[in-house]
C-alpha cells in the first residue's frame, strides 16, 4: 500500500509541476527535465505515468477539468429553472476561479491555445454536459437565445476569466456585489 500511495503522489506532483510550469512558462517553454525536477523525479519516472509530454498534458487538462466539474455541478439541482440554475452554475464557475486560480488558469490556457489534443478537447466538452443540457432546456422553452453554445460560452462564461485575471493581477477585486453584477450581465447576454 506504501508503493502504491508513493506512486500516486509521484503522479500528482508530476500534475502539480505541470500546471505550474505551463501557467508560468507557456506549454512550448516547459520541457519534461523542467517538470520532472520540479516534480523532483528523475526524467524518465515520468514516462512510467505519461507516454510523451503531449500525453502528460492532455491527461493533467481532464484531472483539472473533473475538480473544475465536479465542484461546479455538485451544488446544481436540473429541476430548477433555467435561470436559477445558470445562477448556481455561474457562481459556482466564479468561486472555483476565484479560490482555485492556477486550475482556472491553466484551463483558460488549455481552452485558448492548441496544446491539448482534439480527443482530449471533446472529452473535457463531455464534462459539460449538465450546462450543455441547461441551455438545450432553456432554448426550447423560450428562454435562452437560440445560439451556438460556443457563443453562450463565449458571452457568458469566458467573461470570468478576464475578470480573474485582473484580480490575480490586484488590478480589481471581486466582491459579492461585483458578482451578482456580473452574473446579471452574463444572464443578459444570453437571455431571450
């Protein structure tokens, strides 16, 4: 059992160092030598977990995005309404962001460069599913705008991360009154 937790905390670190190194320095300035000494493992004890850096990538992306789905929808009720469920998720989404900010980092990196791979990408989109089938709901009822789902990501969740961005950076704080505004300008852009 020791064995066992030893190999897993090696593959966790390996994961931690990961996301670090890539929110620091970029996916193409983050060779496996860097991460394995951070992780402080020798190179090649990463090949015991990952085929390839492309492989360590892709697999450290779908670990951050099960914390990311899994804190985000264990509070979310699919009997609400569309808008009292948006509301849960959305804040939910913001919190993570807010507490969890190199997992929401290294997401946003994922989502807005090529490094994670296509089957990867999908899977990560799989976990989704319960937004996904919110606004599927809330378009055959009338009350979310009969639009790609790309373009209701893109006006009301992308906005998060700017806003997460600017806190990391002190530039703005983001206080209980801010997110109940931002959540209604969300809710207004994809809103009927």
């Amino acid at each position: 059992m020791a064995k066992l937790q030893k190999s897993i905390d090696k593959r966790n670190a390996l994961l931690k160092a990961t996301i670090e190194l890539v929110n620091n320095s970029g996916f193409h300035a983050t060779p496996m030598s860097k991460i394995a000494k951070m992780a402080n493992v020798s190179p090649a004890t990463i090949y015991l977990y990952f085929e390839n850096k492309q492989d360590l990538v892709n697999q450290t992306y779908l670990e951050v995005k099960t914390k990311y789905t899994d804190f985000v929808f264990k509070a979310y009720d699919e009997n609400t309404s569309v808008k009292t469920g948006f509301e849960i998720i959305w804040k939910r989404i913001a919190e993570f962001n807010s507490n969890e900010c190199e997992y929401a980092f290294f997401l946003n990196q994922c989502n807005n460069t090529p490094m994670i791979d296509e089957p990867s990408r999908k899977e990560g989109i799989k976990y989704l599913q319960p937004l996904l089938h919110l606004w599927q709901r809330g378009k055959e009822e009338g009350v979310i705008k009969p639009v790609s789902d790309y373009i209701l990501y893109a006006y009301s969740i992308n906005p998060l991360s700017f806003l997460i961005m600017a806190q990391k950076r002190g530039e703005f704080q983001f206080t209980k009154a801010h997110i109940d505004e931002a959540f209604l300008a969300a809710w207004d852009s994809i809103k009927l």
